[in-house]
C-alpha cells in the first residue's frame, strides 16, 4: 500500500545492479510513493547489470556516473536537476566495493593501492558526492541523504577484511558532513546499517551462507530483507524524519542488540 510519503519529491539513487540489490528495490518504492528520481551506476555496473529494465518501469533517466570522480559527479547533479526540473530532495548511496576482498586477499596480506580504492569507491565517494552537491547548491532545504552500512563497522567479522574500515569511516562521514548540512541546508545525513542481504554484492562474500545464518538466528525478527530495508529508506526521505540526522541507524531485526539466543544455543548443542 502507497502513502504518497514522497509525492513531489526528486531524488537520485546509486548503486541500483540488478533486482536483488537495496537500491533497486529502494527505486521502486520511491517510485510507487509519488516520487521521481535519476538512477546512477558506474558505466561497468551499468554494463554488467540490468539498470535499463529498472528505469524503464520507474520512468527515470539513467545517467552514467563513477562516484569517486568529482567531474562525474558535477554532471550527475546539474543533468539530474535538469530532468527532475529542481533542486535535490534525497539521496541514496548504495555503493561498496573491495578489491582485496573480490580477489581473496586476507587482511594480513592486503594489496595497500586496492585498500586505497577501497575506500575511495566505499566511503570517500560519499563525502564526495555531499561536497559536489553543497558546491552546485543542489539540494533543496530538509533534503535526506542515506548511505547503506554494515555492523562490521563497530564489530569484527574477519571475513569483511578492509570493507569493515570502509564502513567505519563511511559513518564518520555521516556524521561530519550530517552537522555541516544540518546547518547550511537542514539536510539531513544517515546511515542505515543492515542485516546481512542476499544481494549481489552480498552474497559474494566468503562464508556468506554461514554469517547469514548466524544472524538469523541471532536476530529476535530474524534478518531483515532487502524490501523491508527499502520501506525504512522511503521513512527517512520523507517529511516524518525530518529531525533525524548523523545517526547509524539499526536495520537489523534486533542482531545489534543480541548477545545469545535460544535459537543459536540449540544450534551449538547439535
């Protein structure tokens, strides 16, 4: 069921692969709650996913974009206010990639140029992509701003390697750049910090399987899903969160909270 939460509202949505992914399904909730928006990938993802599909049934123009390049960026923005005719209601960063974690290198043997870009796809490209639109004035007043996180951040998972740093500092980002906007603009800037998902990107991680089933059983509501992730960003852009800012937020069914369950004791007795 539809509340028009975001009727009028333009945004611009990273990170949108293929229909298991966070900001696919992001897209067509925005969509179905009267919003209209850019969606945006780097022109590889652009070409390994299935984006097109995507715009077609939200009616949103895809424009091409590698989110650590400023100049990509600059286009994204002035293109997108050109199509969406105004200013920036909201925005979504989806994005995260390792390349020490893609190519198995263990955290004791990273490949220090590859934890460079690292951070620069997983994190810097989030400040850069709050600069850029403080820089072209492009966003309007009480905007939102949202970037996807994970509990590794705070907590150890060893195979999460140097993402764990990527989303450390992706938070401080939230955070520094929440009180910048809060006070130029009354933007607002979180995170969201979900359960493991079995996304593309997710699901490519080592061990995978074994995590997920972990924290569904750690988890009071089990793990929350990829949809239910959705319906939370679709509260935070719109007008009932407008006080909420440089938070991480807990998606999660309760994992964050949890120390030992019934469920994983039973499991452990086996």
């Amino acid at each position: 069921m539809a509340y028009n939460l975001l009727k009028g509202k333009k945004g611009i949505i990273f990170g949108a692969l293929d229909e298991n992914s966070i900001a696919w399904k992001v897209a067509i909730k925005a969509k179905e709650e009267g919003a209209s928006f850019t969606l945006t990938n780097a022109p590889i993802a652009l070409r390994m996913g299935t984006i097109n599909q995507l715009a077609e049934k939200c009616k949103a123009e895809v424009i091409g974009a590698d989110a650590t390049s400023v100049e990509d960026l600059e286009n994204l923005f002035k293109k997108s206010q050109e199509v969406l005719g105004g200013k920036i209601d909201f925005v979504l960063h989806s994005i995260g990639m390792s390349p020490n974690v893609r190519k198995g290198r263990s955290y004791g043997d990273l490949n220090y140029e590859w934890l460079v870009k690292t951070l620069d796809i997983s994190a810097m490209s989030f400040h850069k992509v709050m600069q850029t639109a403080e820089k072209l004035d492009a966003l309007n007043e009480w905007s939102s701003i949202l970037a996807l996180s994970y509990i590794a951040a705070q907590r150890t998972f060893p195979d999460y390697s140097d993402m764990a740093e990527a989303k450390a500092m992706l938070e401080s980002i939230a955070r520094s750049y929440g009180q910048r906007l809060g006070k130029l603009k009354k933007t607002r800037v979180n995170t969201i910090s979900q359960s493991p998902t079995k996304t593309t990107a997710g699901t490519g991680i080592t061990g995978f399987d074994v995590f997920y089933d972990f924290a569904d059983r750690l988890s009071p509501l089990g793990n929350a899903s990829a949809e239910d992730c959705a319906n939370y960003c679709i509260t935070l852009f719109s007008d009932l969160t407008r006080m909420v800012t440089m938070q991480n937020l807990y998606h999660d069914g309760g994992f964050s909270c949890s120390g030992i369950t019934d469920a994983l004791i039973e499991t452990i007795k086996k």
